[in-house]
C-alpha cells in the first residue's frame, strides 16, 4: 500500500543517517583499531519520553554515544593513545537512588529504562538536573534548586540558579536519540502495516477462490438451463406435431 511504502522509505532513510553518523566519526578509525566498534552506544539502550529527547543530548553531549565496558578499568590502557575527539565510556553498575526534591520533577523520571545498571549511569549524569515546561517557568522556580542544580526545557536550553546555557545542533550527530526512537516507532507501523496488507492479501486470495468456484458453478448452471431450454423446445415441437395429429 501506498502508507507501507512511506513508511518504508522513512524508515530507510532514517536507518541510512544513522549508519552514515556512525561511520563518519573523527573517532571511528580509532575504535576500529583498539576493537571497540562493536560496543554497545548508549542511545541504543535509551528511550525518553517523546519531546524531550532534545533535553536528554543537550545533557549527555558526546555521552549520547557512550561505548558500554564491561570492566571500566580497561580504559586505563586508552590514556597512552587517546581518541582523535571526544568519547565517553562507561560501565554499567547499580548505585543507590537519589533522594526526590519536593516540587521539582528530576529529567531521570522521563527515560524508560529496563536495564538497572544503564538506569545507575543516567542517574549519575543527570544528576540536579529537572524539568521545566519552558524558561519563564524555569526562571521563576530557580529558588527551588539545589546547590549545582539546573533546570532544562525540552529545547535543551539550561537554566540554573546564576547561569543560563543555550542549546544548538552542532552536527548530525546530534538528534541522535530522536532519529532512534522515530526508527523504532516507525518499524512497529511498518510491521502493522505489513501484517494488515498480507491478511488483505489472504482474504484477496480467498475472495479470489470463492469468485473462481461461484463462476463454475454459473457456467455449470448455464449449461444446463441452455440443455433444458433446448429440451423445452423440443418437447413444444412435438407437442405441435401431435397437436396437429389430433386436429385431423
């Protein structure tokens, strides 16, 4: 159908972006070299809710693409040769929460993770920073933060007790996280999509079928009402015949 084929050729595109942003990377030679590019990205395990994934990169920066260790120690070897540009590492490891702050609604609440050690890394980065629904809000509440404390809005721009930081797109790079979640929404409708044309498909063949028996047995029954109607008109003929007989 005409929506499958959108979907798919969106899907593609975005698919296409993404791989192209990996591949290009100052960096990728790099992992290439010392077997890293086959980690895990950070991205590729984080969902947010929808709106807000400008507000999670303007955060992150280059920890969007952070390379998932097993063992952090391993990075020690990494400091005689460093990457060509700026990467993040980390490993995953389950920490205690951090205490809710009474009014302030913290950016962690909107991430929908299922991996504990993922969920300790983003606690520790997104650490006092909250939400705002837009800066007039974040402006008035600023007395509410804590110590080090920032609010974001959803445009990536940061607000804090003395400071405010602007946020832009530098590269592709950035809208990462969007592109992914749009990936993944998109491959559920593609699916849907998919699955509603072959039951269209199914129910076309056995639409198909039915019409094929219905006509036979037409063609049968025409068959035979031309075999009676010439009997008909035989037997009329002979009814005349006999008729005639009688009269003289």
């Amino acid at each position: 159908t005409t929506q499958s084929a959108q979907l798919d050729a969106r899907l593609a595109a975005l698919k296409s972006l993404q791989e192209k942003v990996e591949s290009q990377g100052k960096v990728q030679p790099w992992l290439a070299k010392h077997e890293l590019e086959k980690l895990p990205k950070l991205w590729q395990k984080v969902q947010i809710e929808n709106g807000w994934q400008t507000a999670l990169e303007s955060i992150l920066r280059e920890r969007t693409s952070a390379l998932e260790m097993s063992n952090l120690e391993w990075a020690k070897a990494f400091f005689n040769d460093a990457p060509p540009a700026k990467l993040a590492l980390y490993a995953p490891q389950v920490i205690a929460p951090v205490a809710m702050v009474e009014g302030l609604k913290p950016l962690l609440s909107l991430l929908q993770l299922n991996d504990a050690g993922v969920r300790s890394v983003m606690q520790d980065w997104l650490h006092n920073v909250y939400i705002a629904p837009d800066a007039p809000t974040a402006f008035a509440e600023r007395a509410k933060l804590p110590a080090g404390a920032c609010f974001i809005t959803k445009e990536g721009h940061l607000i804090s007790a003395n400071s405010v930081r602007f946020y832009a797109a530098d590269s592709e790079q950035d809208g990462v996280l969007a592109r992914q979640q749009e990936i993944e929404n998109i491959t559920k409708q593609a699916r849907a999509q998919h699955l509603l044309a072959d039951e269209g498909k199914t129910r076309a063949v056995r639409a198909e079928a039915v019409l094929s028996q219905a006509t036979q047995a037409l063609q049968e029954l025409r068959v035979r009402v031309a075999g009676l109607t010439q009997a008909v008109h035989g037997l009329q003929i002979e009814y005349m015949k006999l008729a005639e007989v009688q009269e003289r």
